[in-house]
C-alpha cells in the first residue's frame, strides 16, 4: 500500500509541473537561435557531464542543482565543489572559446532538507572594439561576462521520493549593454528496488520571463526630425528574448556485485528552442573510489556535417578518483571531455569535498 502511495505522489508531483508548461514545449525545431541565454544549456560540472548528463534519475550532490535539483536531497552533510573549464578549445589547453568557472556549495538542514548555491562565470577574454569608422580595432579592448547564480532547495519527502527546486539569477554584461533575468528549474526523482537499484527522474529547467538589453551602447546621437540641426540622443530598444526551457525525463539502473557497481542510464531531453535530445550513458565504480564513465548525445542530424546544428558532436566520457579523509569525509578528482566538430573539444577539471 505505501509503495502504492508513493507511486500516485510522483505521478500528481509531474502532472502539477507539466500542466502550465504545456504550451512551452512544442517541440519546433524551427524555433532554434530564437532563445537567449543559451549559457543555461552547458554543463559546467565534470563528473555529471563525463556521461552527456544522461544520469538526471540518479545525479547526486551539488551536481543536481544543474541536472536535476532533486539529486542536491541526498547530501548527507556538506558539499563543496569546484570546476573549470575550457569550453570549445580551439588549439592548446589555454586556447579555447571561453573559460568557465564554477563553484557549488551544500549544506544539509534539519532532517530533510538541503541548501545549495551555485555560480558559474564565463569569460571570452578580451575582444578588440571596432566600429563602423573603424572596423580593425585599435581603440581598446572589453571583455563580455556571462554569470549564472542558483540558489536551491530539495527535501526528502519519504524513502522513495525526493524533490527540490533552484531560482537562477541571470547576468550577459559588456562594457556598455547587459541583460539580467531570472529562470526557475524544478525536479523530482523516485527511487525504487530492494536495494534502491532503479531510479527515475524529471527535471523542468529555465522557465522564467522574458529578458531585454539594455544600456548606452543602444544610444547614438541623431537628427530629431527632417532638415532639422538639432542633435540629440536617440535610444533603440533591444527586442525581448525568451529563456531556453526544457523538460528532461530520465531512468537508470545500478548493477552491484561485490565491491563492483556498473550504472546503465538514459534521459530524453525535450527542448524549446532547438532539437529533443536523447542521452546515454553507462558508469562503472569500484568501491566508489574510483569510477569511469562514458556517454552519449544524440539528436536528428548530428552524425552529418550539412545537418549538424551543434559543435558538439556527441560522445563524452570522464573518470572520478574519490580517496577517503577519515571520518567519512572524501576528497574528489573529475575529469570530463565533450567532443566536438569544429574546435578541439572541450575538458572540464573539477574537485569536490564531502564534510
């Protein structure tokens, strides 16, 4: 009967995310480039990312803040964790698109409940200022700043289900334009077995209102009227763009024999503004200590050149090297590496701390 029970919670706990979002996830493709923000589509995290983010039934930790905030529930006590990453590496280590950094901390609270922040920043480093009048540059330099901040909360509702939810803040900032806007993710994950092996999950990413660029360099000084000598200054108005939503829905299952766990998971990913997206990955662990992943991502065209519309190409694979520090605390290594066409790929380096 309590099995029975928390099956219709789940079941209520989805049909309540999914209703007002019906409309957002009507799954034309066509829409794709017309989204902004598309910053909230990377995975800055290495070891959820090492196998395409196909774990969202099964992502644990401040990882799930990204991926599934349900997964931030099963931190025991506190967790911190650091990432970098060289994101679209065109030649060399230090090479690449842009840098990201990333920083999450959790804290558990009360019984049930966990905290959890997370930043991630972007920079592109410095880009030469051209204008009409002169178009190579030589008049300085600015440098663009993406940064995302998640504040989280998830709870253990019973032995089975466990949910959360994270408001992001959102900030693209130059020297004289910048947009700021605000997205809220939700998600739930069910667990079930005699030995908590089969796991399922569902996470509503990036749903919020409307974002607009604002600032001076939307100005330029202009005639107010025909023939007239008076010159003032002339605002433009930067069209609104819409946030990219996506639902994910994933399921994955654990194989433990001895000292050995092998993990098969997948996830579907329907996306708003560009093509659904299906995920697989299969991790193997040996005593926790030390895991190896591999992964895969794949959407309609991805495999031909004239109809790819990602630089990624679609597998991915990553390793963890956890070592004991005495009174079950952990320190960790992640390592994570996207493949992509063109550019070099892209390798993600974190570390994490479990208290």
């Amino acid at each position: 009967m309590k099995q029975i029970n928390n099956w219709i919670k789940t079941i209520v706990f989805i049909a309540i995310m999914m209703l007002p979002f019906q409309e957002i996830f009507a799954g034309n493709e066509q829409r794709a480039g017309q989204a902004g923000a598309s910053e909230l589509l990377i995975n800055p995290w290495a070891r959820s990312s090492g196998w395409a983010g196909a774990n969202i039934a099964g992502v644990r930790g401040v990882e799930g803040i990204y991926s599934n905030v349900a997964g931030l529930a099963f931190v025991q006590k506190t967790e911190l964790v650091f990432s970098s990453t060289s994101w679209l590496q065109i030649s060399g280590f230090n090479n690449a698109v842009s840098s990201i950094s990333s920083f999450g901390i959790a804290q558990k609270i009360g019984e049930s409940g966990v905290l959890g922040l997370s930043v991630m920043n972007m920079d592109f480093g410095e880009i030469e200022i051209t204008t009409v009048d002169l178009p190579d540059g030589g008049i300085g330099t600015y440098s663009p700043k993406f940064m995302n901040i998640a504040l989280s909360y998830a709870k253990i509702f019973s032995n089975s289900i466990y949910g959360g939810i994270t408001i992001k803040m959102i900030s693209e900032q130059i020297s004289n334009v910048g947009a700021n806007g605000i997205a809220l993710d939700a998600g739930i994950q069910y667990v079930a077995g005699a030995k908590d092996n089969l796991k399922f999950g569902i996470s509503l990413k990036n749903v919020g209102p409307r974002m607009s660029f604002t600032g001076d360099g939307l100005s330029f000084r202009g005639f107010a009227g025909n023939g007239d000598d008076y010159k003032m200054t002339v605002e433009q108005r930067s069209s609104e763009l819409e946030l990219p939503a996506l639902l994910n829905i994933g399921l994955s299952y654990d194989i433990n024999v001895l000292r050995h766990r092998l993990t098969g998971a997948g996830t579907f990913t329907s996306n708003s503004f560009q093509k659904d997206q299906y995920r697989l990955g299969g991790e193997y662990s040996y005593r926790e200590m030390f895991m190896v992943r591999l992964g895969y991502t794949y959407e309609d065209g991805i495999r031909t050149p004239s109809t790819r519309t990602t630089a990624l190409r679609g597998p991915s694979a990553g390793f963890t090297i956890e070592l004991p520090m005495g009174d079950a605390n952990t320190f960790g290594l992640d390592y994570s590496y996207r493949h992509t066409d063109p550019f070099q790929g892209s390798h993600t380096i974190g570390a994490r701390i479990n208290l």
